[in-house]
C-alpha cells in the first residue's frame, strides 16, 4: 500500500472546516493543508494574537486560501457557547470539525466553571462544542469530527472517584499527574464519533444509517 501523504486530500473547495487549536502545532498543519486544498477554514484559538497571526500566515502562503479567526475558549463553556451561537449565524454548514486542542498535565487549575482545567478543556470542552455544532454538522451531507488524541490514552487511568481532582482526598489514593493527563485522553475517546464504541455513539450512527468508523486514517 502506498504511503498516504496530505497530497492525497481531494480538493476541498465548497467545504468549511473549524480546527481548535490551530494556532500552533498540529492544528495550524492541519488548518494550512486544508485551506491549501480548498476549504473554508476557521481557526478556533483561545489566544486572539496568535490565532490571528496563524490566520495571516495561512492567508499570505495560499493568497486563494480563506482562513480566518474565531475565538474560542474551551476552558470556559460560555466562551464554547459564544463560539457556536456566532458561527451558527455566519457560516450555513459546517463540513468538518477537528477537536484538536488541548493541554497536557498543567499545574493544578480549574475552568471558569470550576473543572479539573484538564479535564474540562481536553474533554467536557470539546464534548460541549461538538454538541452545539451538532445540528449543523447533521444538516451537512458528509460531514466528519475528527478527534486528536495521544498513544498516552493506552496507559492512562480514570479514577472515577476522583474525575475533578479534588484536593480533600488523601494522598495515597491520588493518581500521579502524568496518569491523570494519559487518563484525560481515555476520558475523551468515548465523545469522537470516528473512534467510539460507547453505545451512545453507536445508536447516533445507526439512527443516522452510517457505521462507525475507529480507525478513520486508515480510510
């Protein structure tokens, strides 16, 4: 079999794209490729400067390329809820979603609403977003979520005493941080209908007349 490589990607021109997370790294890769190929892309960036620099860069290399910013904080579930209400009202579809951003074993934080701020940015953030960009994803024929994880998900732990990392429990029973943030992508695999088998995926796919796919790079 021949080496897949992103000169592989049919042209994408007509089709919009969101990427969180794409101001560095693998999401603004995957931003720049995409808008390379023709898509509408949207850059979803909690930092405004960077995710407006990273949309100029993609702007000045592919003169025909659309790119833009949008900002989006996944540690603040206001800031998701803003985010979808604004892109609802200005874009008509919504062809693909890469949940993509994240981080990775901070010092202890919480959300704005009070999470585990690992937890509740890798997952119940994301988990949110992919929720109210639900019906639009629906409305568009062919559309995708696709989810970024880690090989770290393969070790990770989920105490499920402890999901919000509480400082009163004892030390003895805290999982090490390095476990925590590899359980942080074991928490997330099950809100990526590409990759889940969990039941509630799996009745969405059906009730939509399409079967899940778990290993979507090798398609």
């Amino acid at each position: 079999m021949a080496r897949w490589t992103s000169a592989d990607i049919p042209d994408q021109t007509g089709r919009t794209a969101v990427v969180t997370g794409a101001n560095t790294g693998i999401g603004f890769e995957t931003a720049r490729i995409l808008a390379r190929t023709g898509a509408s892309m949207v850059l979803a960036c909690r930092d405004p400067e960077k995710g407006e620099a990273a949309a100029r860069t993609i702007r000045a290399e592919m003169p025909a390329g659309s790119a833009r910013f949008a900002p989006l904080d996944l540690a603040d579930l206001d800031s998701v809820a803003a985010f979808a209400g604004a892109f609802e009202a200005d874009d008509g579809r919504l062809d693909l979603l890469v949940n993509n951003a994240g981080v990775m074993v901070p010092p202890l934080g919480r959300t704005k609403q009070g999470f585990e701020l690992q937890l509740g940015t890798n997952h119940l953030g994301h988990f949110a977003l992919t929720g109210r960009l639900l019906p639009m994803l629906e409305r568009t024929p062919g559309a995708r979520v696709v989810v970024v994880a880690s090989r770290a998900q393969s070790s990770g732990r989920i105490d499920f005493d402890d999901l919000n990392w509480a400082p009163a429990l004892p030390h003895a029973r805290r999982t090490p941080r390095w476990r925590s943030g590899s359980g942080s992508r074991a928490r997330s695999s099950p809100r990526s209908p590409s990759r889940s088998r969990h039941p509630v995926t799996r009745r969405r796919e059906e009730d939509a007349g399409r079967r899940p796919c778990r290993f979507p790079r090798y398609r």
